[in-house]
C-alpha cells in the first residue's frame, strides 16, 4: 500500500487592506447583507456576495423553513441566483460570513462545497473563496477544489 498526502493550501489575514478595492467593497456589502437572513430557527444568520466578471456584486442569504432540511444556505442562495439570472458571466470572488463570534471564520458546507465545485467547472475557471469571520479575520481559498479534494464530477458519469 501507498500513502498518499493532499495539502491544502489557504491564506489568512486580519488585514482588510491585503485586498483590492473591489474585494474590499464585497467583504463590506456582504457583511451588511447578513441583516438579510431569514434565520429564525438557528439564528446564525449567514451571507454570501460574489463579483462577476463584468464587475457586478450580487448577495444571498440562508432561507430557513419550520420544516428544518427544507432550509437552503446562504451559498446555494446565492450560486442557484448566480447561475440563472447570469449564465454567460464568470463568478470571480466568492465572500461567506456569518454575524456570530466563533472565533475562526465558517466554511461552506458539503453540499456547498460540491455546488461551488460544479459551478467552477462549468466556467472552467476557479472561483476564488474568501471566508470572513464577524472578529475580522480572513482565510482565502485560491479554487473550490481545494475546499473539496479528491471531488465526484460529472465526468464520471
Ligand atoms: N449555513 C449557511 O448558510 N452556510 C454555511 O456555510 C453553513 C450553514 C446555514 C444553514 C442554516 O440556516 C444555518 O446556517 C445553521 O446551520
């Protein structure tokens, strides 16, 4: 047998001037936009901005429901958004944050991680994640395949 190793590479910073205006200006308008999340159940109100490449912001939040597995989160929210109302743009930058103290930013669930995955394949362009914690500290993820290694595609199918 063979051990095979996979590293994950990710930055982190609590400096917000690290980053250009245009992500700086995402960081801010998705954190104002947590106000947004119909979180009623969990009360961890999560959202997500992204920039297009034509310059373009645009933001969700999660949707939960009494009937809890109904909720969707914030990322989905968005992605599902992002993928009908623009399909022939390219998502450049995607921001989560979520308006609770944990102390280390959160990060997007499985079922998340493999709608990013598949959303970057169809560009065939990676998208870059940047993860916000409410005490200001930042993890940058180059790609969603680093967020999801050893991913399932379609080309298996
Ligand atoms: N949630 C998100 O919106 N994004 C994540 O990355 C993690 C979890 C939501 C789902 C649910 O509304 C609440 O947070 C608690 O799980």
């Amino acid at each position: 047998m063979q051990e095979k190793k996979i590293v994950v590479r990710f930055q982190e910073t609590n400096q917000i001037d690290q980053f250009n205006e245009e992500i700086q200006t995402l960081i801010s308008q998705t954190k104002a936009f947590s106000a947004n999340a119909y979180a009623p159940y969990s009360n961890f109100k999560v959202s997500a901005g992204l920039v297009l490449d034509n310059g373009e912001i645009i933001k969700g939040t999660n949707v939960e429901n009494a009937s809890y597995p109904v909720s969707i989160c914030a990322e989905r929210t968005l992605l599902s958004h992002a993928v009908s109302n623009y399909p022939n743009n390219v998502i450049k930058t995607m921001a989560v944050y979520v308006d609770k103290a944990i102390g280390s930013p959160v990060s997007p669930c499985g079922v998340c991680r493999q709608t990013l995955l598949e959303i970057e394949l169809k560009q065939k362009s990676p998208i870059q994640l940047i993860l916000v914690s409410k005490e200001g500290v930042y993890w940058i993820f180059d790609s969603a395949k680093d967020l999801l290694p050893v991913y399932f595609d379609g080309e298996a199918l």
